[in-house]
C-alpha cells in the first residue's frame, strides 16, 4: 500500500538559495523518514523563491512572479534531484511560470525515481489570480500520469470546485487526486475541502490535498494562509464515514507539519462496483432528459 504524504506547508521567509536548499532537502528528508512515497506540497510553494529578491521587488506582487522566472531552472533540478536521490513521487507545489507566449501560468510539476513525469497548469483562474495577477489558465488541458502507485491526475485548488474536470480525470483511469492548494481564508479552505471531499464522492477515487499555512506579511501574494492537509475518500465500505481518511491536527494550523498516511488505493477502487453506491457508474444518468 503506497504511503501518502501531504504537506501543511508554512510560507517562511527564505532569503538566500543556499539556505532554500537546505530547507527543501529537510523537509522533503522528513516526510521520507516517515515512510513518504509520494509528496505533496501546496499551490504558489513555489512562491516562497521569491524571499531571495530584494525586499521591494518580493514585496510587489508582479514584481515577485517577474523575479522568481530565473530561479526556477534551479528549483525544478533540485526537486528532480529529491524524487531521484530518495526514489520517491514529489509534487512540490506550483509556481507560476511565463510562457513563450508571455503569459504566466499557474503550474504543477510531478517528478518520480526517474526524473520529470509531466506537469498540469492550473485550468480556471480565481478572481485574485485572473483580475490582479493576470495569470492564464491552461492550454494544454488535463493530463493523467501513470505511476508505480497508480494512475494520478492533478487539480490545482480552484479547479477542485468543478465536477466537470474530476470527471474528465475519472473518465480517463485517474485513482488518485492531487490538490495542491493556497487560500487565504477560512471559506476558501471550505470551498477547497467541499469540492475535494465531493469529487471523491462523485468519481469513487481518493483526493489529497495540500495547503498553505501561516502568516507571510512580506508576500503579497501568501500574507495569509488557511487549510489543513487531508485526504478524502468515497464515503463507503471500509472507508470512515466522514469521507475524511486522515487530516492535519487542528490545534497546529499555522506550522508546518506532514500528514502521513498509508491508504490501500485498490480498495477505494472496488467500490466502483462493489460499494453501496456506484456514483461513478450512474454519473451518466443524470444527464437524461
């Protein structure tokens, strides 16, 4: 059974790359000491790069996404690096990233034993990242990635409030979900932790998540920080009631910490036929008029 490791990732200030790298081989080093085969780290951890800009530039919100494009070759080596030297799955995060085509775009990168897997840009946009921060949505579509643990797919925050794109993923042999995810309050927490907990549901497939955490004045884009690391499931036969496999602890909310689970992913799959419901299967339905 792979063992599951979601991050509650507390956004630090991390002024220099050297200091970066020790910081990301840590906590990296930590979830695999636990028993980590694939990590998770939430949307815009990417962001935290920008702390070794000069404080006005990481203070100014188009100025920070404009600093960080230099550093990213090196972040993606690193975090290719990790998954190699520790023969694991690693998420870490996103960053937003300009294109050829001079747009920036939210992206997830997915890297295993072997090297880079693949990556998944962010689809739809919230009103923070389309009105102020002018990043684009996806022009690739929705990827799925074949794994030693499965077939996984990943959903970048706001994407998990849309039926549709979880859909496409289970329409395709997706087994598990990837939720990276940053938001700033508590109701966006809940928005994210619904639309997870009701993908799983819909679809019979197991959801991880991952989010942001703490206070960061000097960001403008990750000041404030709202979520807890879980993982979700059909609420089902052999699964907890709730649909909450596993979940951070609640009186730690702003540090940073692993949530650390073992989960049988061929038993979340036997209930798409053999489950007291068979949401996936009936999906269709629902469309006949």
């Amino acid at each position: 059974m792979p063992v599951l490791a979601a991050c509650q990732y507390k956004i630090e200030l991390i002024e220099t790359w050297d200091a970066y790298v020790a910081h990301l081989s840590a906590l990296v080093r930590d979830a695999v000491e636990r028993g980590g085969e694939l990590l998770l780290l939430p949307e815009y951890a990417g962001l935290v790069l920008s702390g070794q800009l000069p404080e006005a530039q990481r203070c100014d919100l188009h100025g920070a996404i404009a600093g960080i494009q230099p550093l990213i070759p090196a972040w993606l080596e690193l975090c290719e690096e990790l998954a190699r030297t520790h023969d694991i799955l690693l998420q870490p995060g996103s960053a937003p990233v300009r294109d050829p085509d001079g747009l920036y775009r939210n992206r997830a990168w997915l890297f295993g034993p072997d090297g880079l897997i693949g990556h998944q840009d962010k689809v739809i946009m919230t009103r923070f990242e389309r009105e102020q921060w002018s990043i684009a949505g996806a022009v690739d579509g929705l990827k799925s990635f074949d794994t030693p643990i499965g077939r996984l797919g990943i959903l970048i925050c706001y994407d998990n409030e849309f039926p549709m794109l979880a859909r496409r993923l289970a329409e395709r042999g997706v087994d598990l979900i990837l939720a990276p995810s940053c938001t700033d309050t508590l109701a966006g927490a809940y928005r994210v932790r619904i639309g997870a907990q009701a993908r799983a549901l819909e679809n019979q497939m197991a959801v991880l998540v991952s989010p942001t955490a703490g206070i960061a004045p000097w960001s403008p884009a990750l000041d404030e920080n709202k979520g807890r690391a879980a993982l979700y499931v059909p609420s089902d036969y052999g699964m907890p009631p709730s649909g909450i496999f596993a979940e951070s602890a609640e009186d730690d909310v702003d540090g940073t910490s692993w949530l650390v689970t073992e989960i049988d992913l061929g038993e979340v799959t036997r209930l798409r036929t053999e489950g007291q419901v068979v949401t996936r299967r009936d999906w269709p339905e629902q469309f006949i008029d």
